[in-house]
C-alpha cells in the first residue's frame, strides 16, 4: 500500500492545494494531509485547527484522505504515518528551486527514507496562492474562483468576527 504525506500551511487552503489533493488522491492507496505551521509565515488568518477542520470537512467524503495537524519535520511525520513519499506542489518555475532543496534537505535529514513527489497543479490554478488569496479577500474582491465556497464562506465568518 502506498500512503503519501501532503504537507503545508494551507492558509487558507486553495482550488491549486484541492487539485493537488484530489490528484494524489487518485494516484495514491492513502493521502495524509498535514497543516504545518509555517513559521516564516507568522500567525497567519486561520489558526491551524481551524484548517484543520475546514479541510476535514471538504474531504470528509474521501475514504482515503486524512487530515491532521503536526509541528516538526515533515520527514518525522511522513515515518510516523507509514508515508514513503512526501507530495508538493509545484506552481511553474517559481517554486521549482525552493522545492528542489527541500527535497534534497528531506532526502538527507531522513536518511533516504523519505522521497519525494512533484506534482503540478492544473493550469488554471498555476499562479493560485494563499497568500494571493488572502491579499485579494483583504481588498474585499470575490475570491470564488481560487477557493471552494466553502473556504469563502468560513473566511468571511472569521472576518466578520464569528
Ligand atoms: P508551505 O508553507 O509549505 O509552502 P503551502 O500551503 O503554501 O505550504 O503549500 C503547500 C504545497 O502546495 C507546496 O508544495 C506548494 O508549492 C503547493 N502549492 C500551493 N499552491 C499551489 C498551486 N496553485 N498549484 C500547485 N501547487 C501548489
């Protein structure tokens, strides 16, 4: 059996991070989705058991998605799964040269026992990130084209302060 880990900060999560989620999905036995505080990112819009739990409930029809919430290396969670690969998404050339040096990084500090897997996101949602995400929902424009109405929803709850 397969089982993958999918790790990121998922602030909020995306259409991109879904495509990546469902592909793996597809390809996969089991996909364990991680949200990891980022800590270059500060505190962020949600608080991580808020994505938690947003993510949970897009999925909570896939059998063979899980979600759940970590702190410390990705290589220490993707063992402490069962996970033999670590999944990333890339977005074009511009996130080609971060993901190449975590992966090797992951490769080293896990001493070859975890690898991993670049997939790319469908093109519509190449340039989709959470941080444009975030900066557009903050200038008060739709963001229903790179969130599911779900997420949309939940963000505008958060901003209207419930
Ligand atoms: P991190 O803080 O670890 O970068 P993110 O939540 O920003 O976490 O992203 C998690 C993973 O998903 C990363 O590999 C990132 O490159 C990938 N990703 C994010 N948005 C997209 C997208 N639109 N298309 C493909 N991959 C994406």
């Amino acid at each position: 059996m397969t089982k993958v880990l999918y790790p990121g900060s998922f602030d909020p999560i995306t259409k991109g991070h879904m495509n990546v989620i469902e592909q793996a999905s597809d390809l996969f036995d089991e996909v364990v989705v991680a949200v990891l505080q980022n800590q270059s990112k500060g505190l962020g819009f949600f608080t991580l058991e808020e994505r938690l739990e947003i993510i949970r409930e897009l999925y909570r029809d896939y059998q063979n998605i899980q979600v759940v919430l970590g702190n410390g290396a990705a290589v220490d969670l993707a063992l402490l799964h069962g996970c033999k690969a670590i999944i990333r998404g890339l977005r074009g050339i511009s996130d080609y040269d971060h993901e190449v040096q975590l992966a090797m990084t992951n490769q080293d500090i896990s001493e070859g026992k975890v690898n991993t897997i670049l997939l790319f996101a469908s093109k519509e949602y190449q340039f989709v990130s959470s941080s444009m995400v975030r900066e557009v929902f903050g200038l008060e424009k739709d963001i229903n084209r790179y969130v599911d109405p779900f997420v949309q929803e939940k963000m505008l709850q958060k901003r209207r302060g419930y």
